[in-house]
C-alpha cells in the first residue's frame, strides 16, 4: 500500500493506492481517500492498514476450523447429528437438529426468494422422487451416470475415478497403486409395489432435473411461459456415492436447488439481462492445460475475451455469486473453472463450477452446464410426444435449449455459510456471524432479572408478539453475559433486553452479535425495526 498525492485547482488530496494484478496486468486500485494534509493522510493509512491487518487476523482465525471440527460444533449446538447417532450412524446420511433445520429451511427459502420470486420468468415445481424408470433410461443415466469404484492396494482407501482416468490414476490419499472395483451405477434402486412379481423396479432420483424435463410441456402451458424462461425446483436427490466424505460436502442422500432455463436454440447469444460485472477468480480450460491461473477478473472482461463463451453463462454465473454475496459471503473465496473437456458431462457443450475455499480445499459448490437440447429430445423421442412449444416472436415450433443449469447442493451451500460465518472470540467463544436473513433464530429476549415478575411479563409479551412472525426465543435462565454467549455460537444477531427503564420509558435495549454494540429502542417500533435489519434495509449503525 501507498499514499499519493493528487492535485486539483491547486488543493492537494491524498489517496492510499494497492498494485494489484487484474485480468494478466498490474495495476494500482485506489483504497481510499485520505484527506487533505500529509499528516491527516498518514494517520488515516494507518488506521486503514491496522483495520485491515485485524480483518486479516479475523479471517486467519476462522480459515483455522478443520472440517472435523465443523462437524464436531454443528453436533454439539444442534446443527447436524449423523443419520441415527444411537446406531453409530449410517455414511453419507445426516440428520439436521433443531437449530440446523431452520438453518437448511432459511438458505433454501433465501434461494427460492432470488431465484423464482425475484423472477419474472421462472416459476418453481416439486416433482416426485422416485418416478417412472423410464426417465431415467431417456436421459442416459442408466447408461452414463456410472463410476469405476477402486481401492488402494496399501491403504485400502475407496474411491471414484473417471474412466479416461483410470489408467493413471492413484491412491488420492497415500499415492499408492490401486485396483479397479468395476463400474457401478450409482443410483439406489428400489421395487414399487408390494408383491415382488408383479413389482416394478424404480430408482430414488439421483437429480432434480429430470421432474423438470418431464413436466416441461405442463408447466410451460399452466404457466404460460415465454421463452427465454426457467423452471426452478428444490428436492432430495440420491447417489450411492462410494466414499462420502468431508462432513456434508459428499453425501448419499442429498438436497439439490436447480434451475433449467430454457431459451430458443436460434437465440444463444441474446441474454436481454444485465450482467452484474463481480470481480473473481478464473480458471479456464485453456489456464488448466497450461498450468496456469487463476486470474482475478471481471466477468464481463472474460466475456469479451471469450474465455466465457456465451453471455448466458456469464449471466447465470454473476447471478449465482450474487446471490451468495447477498448473504455475506466473502468473494475472495470462491473462484469460477470452466470443465476441461474430458471432465465435461455426456450432454453438456460448456460448463463452469463455482468453486469455494472450503477448509479441504477448493471444490466444486455449484455447475453450470449448457445441457443444450439433450434431455428435451430424449424424452421426446423415448416418450414419442413433442416437446416443441410456439415461439410467439417467431411464429414457429421450437424445441428449446437449456443454456445453463445452476444446479447446486444445499449441504454445500450449508457447509458455505457455516465456514463463513465461523469466528472465534477469545478462548472458547464462537461467535456464528450469520447474515440475519438466513440465521436460525432471529433475536432472543431476557428480561434482565428473573424474579422480577414485572421484566418477565414484558419480556414474554414482546416474546409472544415477535415469535408471530419469526423464530425468536425467549431465555431467562443465567447471567445477561452467558446468554449473549450462548446465542452469539447460534448466529442470533439481537438480543433484546428488558431491564429497570423499560417499564417506565417503554424502551428495551438491542444488542447486534456482531460487536457487542447495544442500543435503546422504544418497544412500539420494535418490530418494524427488526423487520428492517433482518432484511437488511437498515443497519445497526443505522439507529439512533
Ligand atoms: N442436474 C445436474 C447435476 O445434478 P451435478 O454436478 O451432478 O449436476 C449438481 O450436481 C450439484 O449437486 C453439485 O454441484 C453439488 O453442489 C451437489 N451435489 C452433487 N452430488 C452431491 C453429493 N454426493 N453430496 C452433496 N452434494 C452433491
């Protein structure tokens, strides 16, 4: 970091500059403004700098937490247990407790607010999981969706490898030689109907998608969607994966949030939305051959070099880490990797992942494929009905294309938020820095003293009026301090407490989780207060 001097109309002004390297090239990005003397500039750089140095201890700190011990803190606070703990649990399958499932339910709910509400075109379904078999002989699963399962000679670890892969591949764990299991289909299968011979074999649903490919020609017409359009859907998907692993990133019984978004096949280069310009991490096909990159970069700036190749993607992928970043998520932890072509899916042309930082790594959280025409045809021809809709622009039949699916995992999603928000405060305190829109309870209310019948009376009243309309709790028990303790490891942004003033003034202190900071605020205005901080619309700061 730097200060410059810059003069105008003959009046100096500071500024703190960075070289940094964008898109290949370095350049100096202004930080902040300094004011007008040397010596006004060199006290606020370095108040700048130690803000900085603290943000970097802080993100030091949570970038500490191992996955194991991430699993251990979601057990012991009610977040995630293993699937029947009582058993010794069963791999790959969980169970989410009481604090975990509203979590799960906020993230979703925030998703389908964005992805189907927030749009004007795109409606949502909520298709079958197990469904005709014959779905799933149409879109290629039954012959494509395989894996070759193999096991380390030496240290007996399992895993999945490509089939391009398998003659170079080695232990992912000790490098060892390993040996080849054979191909597998990693659908569970499963008999409809109770008496075995009359019974039909079916499979749990290894992806959403497909109910959206089958449903297509009903939800195109009730909805009367035009293209270009999306149909979105939330829903437990299934995969007998061989080696679930790292906590809830790779499991066997899953939750995936998709979207197909449908355009003419005619207009593939026509995106008639604006693209957020993010600025973010890249690595191309062409960077992974070379071994090269990542590049930080704007979007926009990869399209116009055509290392994204259609405005779509580049669109779908803005959107996806804005909605992220609507939910405090910190960009310098993910990145964007275009599929190399033998990673590419049997039907897609390009796809991108979204990867994250997680605490084993940078893997994949989100993919966005073009899945082209592939599975409306496939059905088309296995089913023998048309898929084609009319084009009002162009007055013909089209068979659309899916130009991009951002289809993602709602435990990745999960285990995303949980990383971010994962800050420790001194020795044993975690403090869970959840943004109120997906925190699992939203404030807590004490009355200060809980003998005095007084408190406790107001306290349950504003108890009983929040918890209309939210998840909130009321808690007495303990000093002020270990309460605040215990909902700042939940993520509870407020608490809200009752004390000597409040019958009298008719006020109750709000304190934010984030620093402690704690305000008064008049009981009547309470909730259109809270209202507006949950949603963001006011901050903290914001009150008087
Ligand atoms: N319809 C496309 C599809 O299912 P995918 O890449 O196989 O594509 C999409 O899966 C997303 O679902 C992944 O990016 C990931 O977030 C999530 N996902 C897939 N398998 C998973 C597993 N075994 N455990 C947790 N999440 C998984």
């Amino acid at each position: 970091m730097f200060i410059i001097k810059k003069e105008r109309k003959g009046k100096d002004y500071y500024y703190l500059r960075q070289s940094i390297r964008e898109d290949g090239k370095v350049k100096a990005k202004t930080l902040a403004y300094l004011g007008k003397t040397k010596k006004e500039a060199e006290l606020k750089a370095k108040e700048y700098k130690s803000k900085t140095e603290n943000k970097t201890m802080e993100e030091a700190k949570r970038k500490e937490i191992t996955i194991d011990e991430l699993a251990n803190f979601c057990k012991r606070k009610g977040f995630i247990y293993p699937s029947a703990d009582i058993y010794g649990g069963l791999a790959g399958f969980w169970d989410y407790g009481p604090i975990g499932a509203e979590l799960k339910n906020n993230i979703k709910a925030q998703w389908w607010k964005h992805h189907v509400h927030g749009r004007e075109d795109t409606v949502g379904i909520d298709g079958a999981i197990i469904t005709n078999p014959k779905v799933w002989e149409a879109s290629g699963h039954v012959e494509n969706f395989t894996d070759i399962a193999v096991v380390c000679k030496k240290c007996k670890n399992k895993f999945k490898v490509d089939e391009s892969e398998l003659k170079d591949a080695i232990c992912d764990k000790c490098g060892g030689e390993i040996e080849s299991k054979g191909k597998f289909v990693p659908m569970f299968t499963t008999q409809v109907g109770p008496i075995e011979e009359d019974s039909t074999l079916a499979y749990l649903r290894p992806e959403t998608a497909q109910l959206i490919f089958t449903n297509f020609k009903l939800v195109q017409d009730n909805a009367r969607l035009k293209l270009p359009f999306g149909i979105a859907q939330i829903g437990k998907a299934f995969r007998n994966e061989i080696a679930p692993r790292n906590f809830i990133f790779r499991v066997r019984e899953l939750e995936q949030m998709e979207i197909e978004y449908f355009i003419d096949p005619n207009k593939k280069d026509e995106c008639p939305y604006e693209i957020e310009d993010i600025e973010i991490k890249l690595l191309s096909a062409d960077m992974q051959e070379k071994n090269s990159g990542p590049e930080l970069m704007k979007i926009k700036t990869a399209l116009k070099n055509k290392i994204i190749q259609l405005p779509w993607h580049a669109y779908w992928l803005s959107s996806s880490l804005n909605w992220f970043k609507s939910l405090g998520a910190n960009m310098e932890n993910f990145r964007i990797r275009q599929h190399t072509k033998n990673e590419k899916s049997h039907y897609s042309t390009d796809t991108w992942d979204l990867e994250y930082k997680f605490p084993f790594g940078w893997k994949e959280l989100q993919g966005i494929a073009d899945r082209g025409t592939y599975d409306l045809a496939a059905h088309q021809e296995k089913c023998g009905k048309s898929m084609e809709i009319m084009d009002d622009a162009s007055g013909k039949k089209v068979l659309p294309m899916v130009v991009a699916e951002p289809s993602f995992g709602v435990e990745r999603a999960f285990l995303v938020f949980m990383n971010e928000a994962y800050a420790s405060k001194g020795e044993d305190n975690v403090v869970l820095k959840l943004s109120p829109k997906i925190a699992p309870i939203k404030a807590a209310i004490f009355p200060l003293v809980k003998k005095d019948k007084t408190l406790v009376q107001i306290a349950k009243d504003i108890y009983k009026n929040l918890r209309k309309e939210w998840n909130v709790i009321y808690d007495e028990s303990g000093s002020v301090g270990r309460r605040y303790a215990r909902n700042d490891e939940v993520g509870t942004p407020f608490c809200i407490t009752v004390d000597g003033d409040s019958e009298k003034k008719k006020d109750v202190t709000i304190r934010n989780r984030d620093n402690g900071e704690q305000k008064r605020i008049k009981i009547e205005n309470l909730k259109d207060i809270l209202r507006n901080l949950i949603s963001g619309e006011i901050s903290f700061n914001d009150l008087k």
